[in-house]
C-alpha cells in the first residue's frame, strides 16, 4: 500500500511540474 501511495504521490507531482512548464510557456507567448 505505502508503494502505492509513492507512486500516487509521484504522479501528482508530476503533473504539477507539467502544469508549470504550461503555465511558463503561455507566459512566453503573452508579449
């Protein structure tokens, strides 16, 4: 179970990093 919620946690913060490269890369294009 602890393995489970690793990689649950994992996951999750990995989708925050991808939702902060969005977040930059629409930044970028705001001129």
């Amino acid at each position: 179970l602890a393995k489970l919620a690793n990689g649950v946690q994992q996951y999750d913060w990995g989708n925050q990093i991808r939702r902060y490269d969005e977040a930059l890369a629409v930044a970028a294009n705001i001129p």
